[in-house]
C-alpha cells in the first residue's frame, strides 16, 4: 500500500474528518502574507481542509476558492462560509493538489499551508509547485507552509522510517491520528528550510521571504513572468 498516493490520502482525511476539524477552527496568521491594500481576487486556498482559511480571505471581502481532495472536509468548508453567509464569494472544489483544474494565471494570490508535505516522491512535489506556478498571475505572491524535521523527535522518526525503509526518502514518516481505538496513519514528508527553498526555486518561483516558525516552514514565492 502506498500511504502517500491520492486514494490513501483521501481515504485517510475522509476518515479522520471531524475529529481533525475539530482541532483546526482558529486559521493561521499565514494566510496575511499574501494580502495588501492592493490586492484583488480572485485566491486560491489549495488543500483548504474545513475551509478556516478560506472563511478568513473571504470575511476580508476576498473571492476564494478552496480546493481539497476530501469531500467529507469539503463538505464542512461549505457548511462554514454558509454559516457566515459568505458563500456567494466562495468555491470549493475536489481535486487531486498534483493536477490543479484551473487556467492558466488564474489567481492573484494563493495559499498552500500544511499540504505540500503529503506528497511523494519529490519530483511530485515539485510538479505540485510548478502547478501553483502556473495558475499563479505574474507578479503575485503565494505562500507554502510544510511541518519541520528539525527537532529532535522528528529527525528520530524520520531516521526510524529510513532504517526499516531504506528505499524511502529521509524525511518520509508515519504519522498517527488516534481516532477512538484506531490509530490512523497519515503519511508527512518533513522539511528542512532549504529543502523548501531548493523545491520552490526548481519549479521556477522566486522567494520573497523564507522563515521557520515553530514546526513550520514558511516561505512567501512569487510568478515574476
């Protein structure tokens, strides 16, 4: 079984769906980062979840789309911004993050938090920044956020996964979600800051403005052509 491959992963968050909503209600400051005086829709939140991000550039009078490969998370994105009567300037579609379903320098502004780092091998994951590329309009910024290897526990999971899969990339892990009496497994590629930044300049992005802020790293890219 390949834990990283879409119909896992979408099996996966379909599963763990409301209890993992339940723990993310409060949307990150991240999202901020791509958003000025100046800016217009419309944004893109790929990977959006329950849609707390999506509700926040929306809420700040944005026209977003969220994208997701879980219909049981998209379906509580919907239930959200109806509930703040804000769907009128809100999308939600279910799609495969590796092949966005969108034309070309379709968005002025996009973020992709937490979601980069389901994917495997790595030559994907650099397909999935030259999608955000491409659907990206010149001279606009998005944001990618993945979890960090750079603590101590999670550089020990990362050499454990290697050491009984030595074919796996260092940084590749197993990581639970309890769900009553069942533990979930949810596959992460852990990052180091330059390994971020060396994926994001491959796809062709320009960074703006790279940090680590506690288990994340953060880096703000744009399209300049």
């Amino acid at each position: 079984m390949s834990y990283a491959s879409p119909r896992e992963i979408r099996k996966v968050f379909n599963t763990i769906a409301k209890s993992f909503s339940r723990t993310r209600r409060r949307p990150w400051r991240y999202p901020l980062e791509i958003v000025n005086n100046h800016l217009e829709g419309p944004l893109a939140d790929l990977g959006c979840g329950n849609g707390r991000h999506t509700l926040l550039m929306a809420m700040m009078g944005f026209e977003c789309i969220g994208l997701d490969i879980s219909p049981e998370l998209l379906k509580m994105a919907k239930e959200l911004v109806k509930a703040f009567n804000i769907h009128d300037v809100t999308d939600f579609v279910e799609a495969d993050i590796r092949f966005l379903p969108f034309r070309d320098k379709a968005f002025r502004g996009i973020i992709f938090i937490a979601t980069l780092h389901h994917i495997s091998p790595r030559k994907l994951r650099i397909h999935c920044l030259k999608e955000v590329r491409r659907v990206l309009k010149p001279n606009s910024k998005a944001v990618v956020t993945t979890w960090t290897k750079l603590k101590p526990s999670a550089m020990l999971k990362c050499l454990l996964f290697k050491l009984k899969n030595p074919r796996a990339e260092f940084g590749d892990v197993l990581i639970p979600w309890k769900l009553k009496s069942q533990k979930v497994l949810r596959f992460y590629h852990l990052y180091t800051q330059r390994e971020l930044e060396e994926d994001c300049f491959r796809a062709g992005l320009s960074i703006l403005k790279s940090y680590r802020d506690y288990e994340n790293h953060v880096v703000v890219v744009s399209r300049s052509s």
